[in-house]
C-alpha cells in the first residue's frame, strides 16, 4: 500500500507541476485584460476601438497596417492603379476559406463593400464618400473605383471597417452578425459573456500559419489596479491602459515588461453646441480656458501624454496647430461673464470609466478646473456600451449629453477621418458620429475640397483652414493626444501597438 499511495503522489505532483509551467510544448490560452466590453463585432457597424482590436484577430483586410503604418499586404497579395486613378485593382489570395468553410474570393469582397456603401452602417460615412462600385474580374480579382482620384484610397482599407467577413455569416444571422463575427483571420470567435470575457481559439488552418497560443481570452476588467494586479499574479498575460504610477514598480519587477509607444488618439471633452449655454460660442472659449492641460499630463498621465492644442494628434497627416487655449481661468471669467453667465451655469458632463488611460482620474481634475471659474459640473460615470449608445444611437432632439469626455483615433492614419466624421455637418448621429452637432458651412467646404485633393501639399493646407476654423468656434475642448502603455508577462513574445491605438497578440508566443 505504501509503495502505491508513493506512485499516486508523484503522478499528481507531476501533473500539478506540467500545469503550473504550462505543459512544455503545448499551446496555452493568452489572457488579456481589457477596460471595456467590446460594444459590437461587425466591423462597418462599430466605432469603439475595444471591439476593433476583437475584429483584427478574427478577420483580415485586403491590406493591413503595420506598427509603423506601412501597408502589408493580407487578403490582397498585390494591387495597382486602373487607369488614370480612378481606381484599383486588387489580386487576391487564393485558397482562404472562412471559419464556417465559405470560400473567400472576388465575389465576398464584392459583398462585403456593396453592404457598406449601399447600407447604413456606421462606418458607411467612412467609405461611401470614396468608393463608386466594385467589380469582379474573375473569381480572385476584383477593382475598386472611386468617385474620383484619391490617393488615401488604401489608408481606408487598412481601416477596421474593411475587414472581409462571411458573406454566408451575414445572410443567415442578419442582425445578430455583431454577436457572433466571422471571418478568415488567426482566431476564430468562440463565445462572449457580456461584462466578463469574449474567448477566440486558434484556427489551426489560418492562411498565414497557424498561431501559437491556443486562444485568446479578452478580459473585462475596468479597474486599472486589478489589471495590473492580474498581471503580476499571472492571471493576465497582457493589460491594456497601465496607471503611469505602476511603470517604474513592473518595469523592474523580474515578471513583467511595459511597452510604451505613441498614439494618434485625442482625448477631448465634446460639447453639444445646440444646447444652452453651449450654443454660445464664448461658453465653449471659457471652457477651455478653464483647463490646464499641462497640468492633466503631467500629474494625472504622468507624462504619458502630449497636451492638444487640435482635435487631430501630432503625428496624424495633415495635422496642424491653430495655437491651442492657454490656461487662464481669469479670461475664462471675463468670457463668463460677457456671455451673461457671470455667476457660472450648472451642466451634466458624462464620462467612461477605464476605457481610456486615466479616463475618470482626468474628468475629476477637468470638474474641479471648471468649478474654480463658476462651472459647476455634475460628472456622471456611464458603463461603455451604454455611453457610445446614448451618444451616437440617439439624434439631436432626442440626445441627452451636454459635456462628454471621449477619444477619437483615426484608424486611416490621416485627417479626414477626424475632420469628416466628427465635424461634417451630414453626419450627425445615428448616422455619423458628430455628437457635437456642430453645423459650419465653411468647414464643410474644407472638408469636402480636401477629399477631391490630390496634392498632398494643397490638402494639408486645407487641413489647416478646416483646423483653423474648429479652434476658433471651440466646437470641443481637446486634451492631450495619449501614449500607450501595455504591460506584458516577460515570457510573452510578439505583441505589437499600433499608433491606432491597437494591440495585436494574434503573432503572441508564450515561453
């Protein structure tokens, strides 16, 4: 009995031992804690970056973007200009089948954009404005042509909205397609508890190799102390949105790494410039007298971030600075008080919760900065998916906001998908995401000029007249453009950061 009970203990220390180190040789599941929920996985039908990063695992684009915002190829091998420009041809890859066994080819890519641009989707606005038709040549070529000769063409692509999806998916789930995503990518979606995870395995006969770690599980974790938590026990092996307080604790702890890297995201408070007393332009000069932007980055981010003085971040093409608001709450005052507010106003202002860095800690400073000039602003926590929808499901008599803190990064990686979508006067919500409902003529005709521009030079000085003009009518109140800060297991190899403000574990290794 003896030598039995000895054989039993070894072979259960044995097993607890391969489990703790993660069976040599054997795939494991990759945890990684997010802030939020995603909100909805159909990519022309979302606009939130959580469900993005979800989408970029579980289907390709025709092109991609790298770390560096160069185009690599994906579904398209190779493509070239038709004509004088006005379109392309697209080469496809060949032998890619979906996850539920559909067949990619000319004809699913046709699908998916006439669906775009002949729908309203939310990221209708994005394409429709660009893309005329697109037609199949035979079963692996397609072109694209465009209303007009347009240059940033493939910056569109690479955007989240373009990810090719089953054609079969669409048709047989309908409305439900943003539940259950399918697509051609490294993972294929398994399951999403709404409020806890969302879990992807590995799809073993991914065009590209198969990957290697057996899924990905998404973590909804809104508490930043609890993601860094999980990361140091072992529980996550990747956090997004690290407190700039914990940088220097893990970057010299033996278990963990920080990757940093530049973003195009502006963090901003919005304003619904219809609403009293924000249709006075003088309000919104007041408000953003009233903040100290220098301050917010270098106590609340902790320098992981760069004070705006635009809607649009400094390494965005076609940026440019009209100058920016200085800190003075005294001319704030005076501002106050020429508007007929001498006493101050009383106003709601939203915010998020861990879905930005920092996100709650700066709407506190931004409602502290605002009561110091007579503000007095009633800040308000909403869950994520419920804020994006009292924001952009709603229209302009019927929404509710007045002050909202949010973050735009253009996934095109250059300004008119800041400028367009933010600011066109066509595209207010439900269809467009103009949740400030600002209406000015000679912005739209900034807009719509650099669109049709060819010239990179004369575009981004149109840019600078479309920037211009935002700053000086003080439609919002921007921050400061954030860093990314990811924590990392030190045995996790191949994550990447986009300055999309993606992370990518679809190349992850676990040692």
């Amino acid at each position: 009995m003896k030598l039995r009970l000895r054989w039993v203990t070894l072979a259960v220390f044995v097993l607890v031992m391969s489990v703790a180190v993660g069976s040599v040789g054997v795939a494991q599941e990759l945890v990684v804690a997010t802030g939020a929920d995603p909100v909805r996985l159909d990519p022309p039908d979302q606009t939130d970056n959580v469900s993005e990063t979800v989408l970029r695992h579980v289907m390709d684009g025709l092109v991609e973007f790298d770390e560096e915002m160069n185009f690599v190829p994906a579904l398209a091998t190779a493509w070239e200009v038709v004509g004088d420009g006005e379109g392309y041809r697209f080469f496809l890859r060949q032998g890619v089948t979906f996850h539920d066994g559909t067949a990619f080819n000319a004809e699913a890519v046709k699908y998916n954009f006439d669906r775009i641009i002949e729908g309203q989707l939310r990221r209708t606005a994005l394409l429709r404005p660009y893309i005329k038709s697109v037609e199949v040549e035979d079963e692996f070529t397609v072109v694209m042509y465009t209303h007009f000769p347009f240059g940033a063409l493939l910056n569109y692509l690479a955007h989240g909205a373009s990810l090719i999806q089953s054609p079969t998916a669409i048709e047989e789930q309908g409305e439900d397609i943003g539940r259950r995503p399918v697509g051609t990518g490294p993972f294929a979606f398994d399951r999403w508890v709404v409020g806890d995870y969302l879990t992807l395995t590995a799809n073993e006969d991914y065009w590209g190799g198969a990957p290697q770690i057996s899924g990905i599980r998404f973590r909804v974790v809104p508490e930043e102390a609890t993601r860094v938590f999980q990361l140091e026990t072992g529980e996550a092996h990747v956090v997004v949105r690290v407190p700039p307080t914990e940088v220097p604790r893990l970057e010299a702890a033996s278990g963990t790494n920080v990757l940093v890297a530049d973003s195009l995201r502006v963090i901003y408070i919005g304003m619904v410039v219809h609403k009293t007393p924000l249709d006075n332009v003088l309000v919104r000069q007041a408000i953003n007298h009233a903040i100290d932007r220098e301050t917010i980055v270098g106590q609340i981010l902790e320098g992981f971030g760069t004070p705006a003085d635009s809607p649009i971040a400094p390494l965005t093409q076609g940026y440019y600075s009209a100058g920016g608001y200085e800190y003075n709450p005294d001319r704030a005052r005076e501002l106050l008080a020429e508007a007929g507010y001498p006493n101050g106003f009383d106003i709601k202002f939203w915010t998020p919760n861990g879905r930005y860095l920092k996100d709650y800690e700066t709407s506190l400073v931004v409602q502290q900065m605002l009561a110091e000039v007579g503000i007095r602003a009633d800040l308000q926590v909403i869950e994520w998916a419920t804020y994006i929808s009292s924001l952009f499901d709603v229209d302009k008599d019927t929404t509710e906001a007045e002050l909202y803190l949010l973050g735009w990064a253009p996934s095109t990686g250059e300004s008119d998908w800041v400028l367009r979508p933010l600011f066109s006067s066509d595209l207010f919500p439900p269809i467009g995401d103009n949740a400030s409902y600002y209406a000015n003529p000679a912005l739209d005709e900034r807009i719509q000029a650099a669109m049709r521009e060819t010239d990179p030079d004369a575009r981004d000085a149109l840019y600078a007249e479309a920037q211009t003009i935002i700053h000086e009518d003080a439609v919002w109140a921007p921050l400061h453009a954030l860093r990314q800060v990811v924590g990392v297991r030190s045995n996790v190899e191949g994550v990447s950061i986009l300055p999309i403000e993606i992370v990518l574990v679809k190349d992850a290794v676990i040692q």
